[in-house]
C-alpha cells in the first residue's frame, strides 16, 4: 500500500465545520513542493512549506486563532489564519496559495490537513472556527 498523501492514496478531510469531504497530496509543480487540493471538480494549490510555517506561527501565537476563511477576491479579516496566509509579513511574503484567482481558501482547506498529521487542533463548529499548534 503506498503512502498516505501521494497522488495515488491521498488525504481524505473534511472542512473544519465537517460539511464537506475533499482531498489533498503532496507533489512537485515547476521544481516546488506543494499541496494539491481537490474541492470537487476545483483544484488549488498550496506551497508544501506552509504546513511548517503556519506550525510555527501558531507556536509563538500560543493560542486560539480564527480561521477566517475567503476567496481571494474577499478581504480576509485581520488576525485570523486566512489573513497571515496571504500576509506580506509572512515568510513568503504573500500568498500561499499558488493558483491566481483560486488562492484564497487558505483558512478553510489547510487546517483539516494540520489536524490529521498531529500539527494543530481545531474547533469543528458550523461557524467561527479555530485552530492552535499542538
């Protein structure tokens, strides 16, 4: 059996308020590691690097944060998981999301994935939810 997150097996999740099935594998785009994320018949793309990243934010952060989830063409609400995502001041300096125009969602689709590999806890309310590192 291959490993969990390939093309081939990959990471079932739900959205954090447990509405929605959706899946996610780690592969290589244009020489980068990233997270491809399949929403239906949508597919993202998120830098792989995030999932350290947002790890580590949340350490120093030391609590709750709201997810805050937006399509990038929405503003995301300051201080929440989708605003630090798209953040100048985060260690990419912009988004991690790396479709134009299917960026955003960022809140929404990489905390089910923290969750399952034991990097962070989430709330799964039908609104409002959070998230902090384990």
């Amino acid at each position: 059996m291959s490993t969990e997150g390939t093309k081939a097996n990959t990471w079932k999740l739900k959205t954090p308020p447990l509405s929605s099935d959706y899946e996610m594998y780690k592969d290589v785009k244009d020489g980068k590691e990233v997270i491809v994320c399949v929403v239906g018949k949508t597919t993202l793309l998120y830098d792989y690097r995030c999932l350290n990243d947002l790890h580590a934010m949340l350490k120093a952060h030391g609590n709750w944060m709201e997810l805050g989830s937006a399509d990038e063409q929405k503003p995301a609400k300051e201080g929440t998981v989708e605003a630090w995502g798209r953040s100048e001041t985060n260690p990419v300096g912009g988004w991690y999301g790396l479709k134009k125009g299917l960026r955003g969602r960022f809140g929404m689709y990489v905390p089910p994935l923290m969750e399952k590999l034991g990097l962070a806890e989430l709330t799964h309310e039908p609104k409002n939810n959070k998230m902090k590192a384990m």
